[in-house]
C-alpha cells in the first residue's frame, strides 16, 4: 500500500494519490480473473457501479456495516475510502463476466455478459475448463441493446480452452450491456463434481481500433442432481405430487420448501418417499405460511442411500375451479450426505391447472354395431373444440358421428373424417357467442363390428382441445376405454 507524505503540494499529493490508487486497481484487475469473485460488487448484482462505491463509503464510514470479503478491494486487511474510490474508478472500466448456473443437472448455456461497453467493433477471449466435468459443444453470437454480436470463429486450443473471436460488422461498434457470446455444455462428470470456467486473454476493441480496457471474471459450476415436482399437469379433484430425484449417492437428509396457491389447491398431508427400495421418512412437516410448507425428510441409517426415487409425496385437495392454475414452486432445498456434507441439486417447479374429465362412455362387451359417447362433466363455457379418436379398425370401425348434448344444448359437429385407417378427427363448434355450461356429451360416435368373439380394441383420445367463448383452452384430462367383442 502506498503512503501519502506530508510534504509537497495539495497538487503533487492528489496526483500521488491517483497514482497509487491507479497502481491498487491494476493489481486487483491482474487477479479479479484468478479469484473468480466479483470483489468490489457488494451489492450483490453481478456488475460494479457507483452504488457499490457508495456502500462501500458507508462501510468505511462505520454507517453500514462493513464486509471485508467484497469491499476490501486492495486486500489492506480493512474497508476505508480508499477502497470506495478504487471501486468508483473500477465503474468506469467495462465488465465482462461468465454468467452460468452454479448448479447443473444437464446441458446448460453461459453467456459471456458485458456491461457498458462503449463503441465496441471486435475482441476475443479464451475460455477454460475443466474436460472430465463439462464440454463446450457449441458457440452462439451474443447480443447487444438488441444488436447481434456474431462469432468470427471459435475452436478448442486444447481440451481445456477454446478461443472465441467476435466481430460486429457496423464500423461505428455498439454500445451499451449485454452478451458478446453464448457457450453451450455437456456434461461430462458426476454429481459433486465442480468446474472453474475462466476467462483469459480478453481483447475489446472499439470502432476507432483502439484497445478497450476491461475487468474479466470467471465463476464455477457444480453439477447436482436433479429433484423436481412430480405432478399432474390438469387436475379435476384431489391429486397427488412426488418430490423426484435422479441418480443421487449416499443421501442422508434433507429440506425444501413448497409454495402453492392456496385459492387453487392446498396441501393436506406429506408422506415419505421412496429411493431404491428404501423409505426416506418425513421428519416433519408444516405450514410456514398460507401458501408454504416446509418438509424436512431423515434417514436413521449410517449408510443413507443411493439410487433414483422419490424424496416425498404430497397430497392435494383442489379448492379452485376450472381453468384455475396454480405454480408448484420448490425453494429452500437442501440435500446432505452421510458426512453432513450438501449434495448440490438443481430445483424443477411444475404447475397444475383445473381441468374437465372427458371420457369415452360405450359399453365393455359388444355383439354388434354400437354407440359410444364423449362425455364431459361441469364445464363452463364451452364454445368448441375437438379430438382424434383411435380404435382398432380389425375389431371396430366408425360408421357415423353425430352431435352431442350438453345441458338440454346440441354441441354440433363441424367436420369428421378418417385421418387413417384407425383414427378419426372431430371438430365441433357452437353457434351462439355465449357458450355451454353443465354435464353431458360432445359427441356420440356410431361403430360397426369387424372383429371376432374374444377380440379387443382400445378407444383412445389423442389430440384434444376445448376452447371456451374468449378462444381461451380449457385444461382437459382425456379417458379412453376397452371394448370387447
């Protein structure tokens, strides 16, 4: 650290100053890269602006407390004025970071993000890794205030590094924040495996080819496995959701948080999962809020376990109606192994939506030519829709389809035809601009036997739309049947 004598001018010590806070700051863009921490960003918001610089004064000025890990910015030991004016200094170079998720359970993109660049026309960067946990498998242009920044070229100069060069052909350059690539992974490793993804040899070039000076930063990525909901996507009464897990070694416990819209579903019990075999017992459960609950889950064991399952199961009742949808959010999750150590995780959400059931109504056992009908139950503005509807045509064949009833309304076939030699489409529509509400059928569908006594045939939906008055869709859940001769 530079120390400012007594002597000399205000002039010659103001230029001192400069010059040793300029010489600081050179050192710590020398090893920003090395640390891969954004030290001088103490927000917390992944770039360094003049807010950081004022949290940092206030933290040398004892009116916030300090935090020595980021706003120690020339590694003195302590956070003075110094440091606020070597982070306001740091603002005014460009900023370009490595922006990828800290946990991956597969193939990921990172973007190479920079922040207010000024006339930029070209560069490059080399990007490292480590090989026996990640792969690059492909680089994309980047994109600035909505222009396209395209990759010259880039290759691999050993199975660790790839260079990338970018070149953006408008000769006035582009300014503003944004990407100047996107790298696609592989994964290569196993849970619990961490990669370095490191920048070097950056280059930023401007309009009037002169060097842009920057700060480059790395991050890491650790690859986890992944725990997602496991839930009905359209829901007509109460359901059940598992909380899944893949591939995951030596389990031992656990947490995570679930939020939901208590307007649409509620939860009303968790119940253990289930790894290989083994029972992952509910520690306890309970409601942080009206809309959170939180589930902790331990085994007694010394060995935990591995294997794919599920961590939980939680079950449902619906309070909402149709067409109500509510996210099925984890947060808080936490996974630890035998030695109390965290087994990184990447998180999956899911949603749940209210729906219709529509079934096919016909009868089990058939000796000739029958009907079946498409029945639907509680719906509630119904202004058309359709389905493909697919049998075995050796067994049974579609002679005729006719309009369904709904409510004491006739729900009219707009068209049916063959899409093959075991499948028919049916489109229906109503006329009138305010739709039908209640229970009944869209549709009945004539059959002729073609088959043998014993002989069986699925009637399945495939393909099924409702669409209320506002052509908005109804969620839907779609139940075929089994008819035999």
């Amino acid at each position: 650290m530079c120390n400012i004598t007594t002597k000399g001018d205000v002039t010659t010590k103001t230029k001192y100053l400069t010059y040793c806070t300029l010489m600081v700051l050179v050192v710590f863009s020398a090893s920003a890269s090395a640390d891969l921490a954004i030290v001088g960003d103490v927000n917390n918001d992944g770039v360094i602006t003049t807010a950081d610089a004022a949290l940092v004064l206030q933290m040398a000025t004892g009116s916030v407390a300090a935090d020595p890990n980021s706003a120690d910015v020339n590694y003195d030991g302590a956070t003075n004025p110094v440091d606020a004016l070597i982070v306001l200094l740091m603002t005014q170079q460009a900023q370009v970071r490595v922006n990828a998720p800290d946990i991956a359970s597969d193939a990921f993109d990172a973007t190479i993000d920079i922040c207010e660049i000024t006339d930029l026309d070209s560069g490059q960067f080399d990007l490292t890794f480590d090989s026996s946990v990640v792969n690059v498998t492909a680089v994309g242009a980047g994109d600035i205030g909505g222009t396209e920044v395209p990759i010259d070229s880039w290759n691999f100069t050993n199975a660790d590094t790839i260079r990338v060069l970018f070149n953006i052909p408008d000769a006035t350059g582009v300014s503003g924040s944004g990407q100047i690539a996107t790298i696609s992974f592989e994964i290569v490793g196993a849970p619990g495996d961490t990669s370095v993804l490191n920048l070097s040899s950056g280059l930023l070039v401007d309009a009037t080819s002169n060097e842009t000076s920057a700060l480059w930063y790395g991050c890491d990525v650790a690859i986890g496995v992944p725990v997602a909901i496991n839930s009905p996507e359209v829901i007509t009464g109460a359901f059940s959701a598992t909380v899944d897990v893949e591939d995951i070694t030596g389990i031992n416990g656990g947490q995570c948080d679930l939020t939901f819209d208590p307007s649409v579903v509620n939860v009303t019990n968790v119940t253990s999962g289930e790894i290989g075999g083994t029972a992952i017992p509910i520690d306890s459960w309970r409601f942080m809020d009206a809309d959170t609950i939180r589930v902790l889950f331990k085994l007694s064991g010394a060995n935990g376990v591995s294997g794919t399952g599920s961590l939980a199961t939680i079950d449902f009742a619906m309070i909402g109606s149709q067409s109500d949808a509510s996210a099925l959010d984890l947060s808080n999750g936490t996974l630890s192994n035998t030695e109390a150590d965290e087994i990184p995780a990447t998180w999956a959400d899911a949603a749940v939506a209210i729906g219709v059931p529509v079934a096919i109504n016909s009868p089990e056992v058939i000796t000739g030519a029958f009907s079946a009908t498409v029945d639907v139950e509680d719906i509630t503005g119904m202004n058309g829709g359709q389905f493909d509807l697919t049998f075995d045509p050796s067994v049974v064949n579609v002679t005729a389809v006719d309009a369904g009833d709904i409510g004491g309304t006739e729900v009219p076939i707009s068209e049916w035809r063959f899409m093959d030699a075991d499948t028919i489409r049916v489109l229906f529509k109503l006329s009138g601009a305010n739709g039908v509400s209640g229970t009944g059928s869209l549709t009945s569908v004539s059959f002729e036997v073609t088959g043998a006594s014993g002989d069986t045939s699925n009637l399945s939906i495939s393909n099924g739309l409702l669409a209320d008055t506002a052509a908005d869709k109804i969620p839907a859940i779609w139940i075929g049947c089994t008819v035999v001769v």
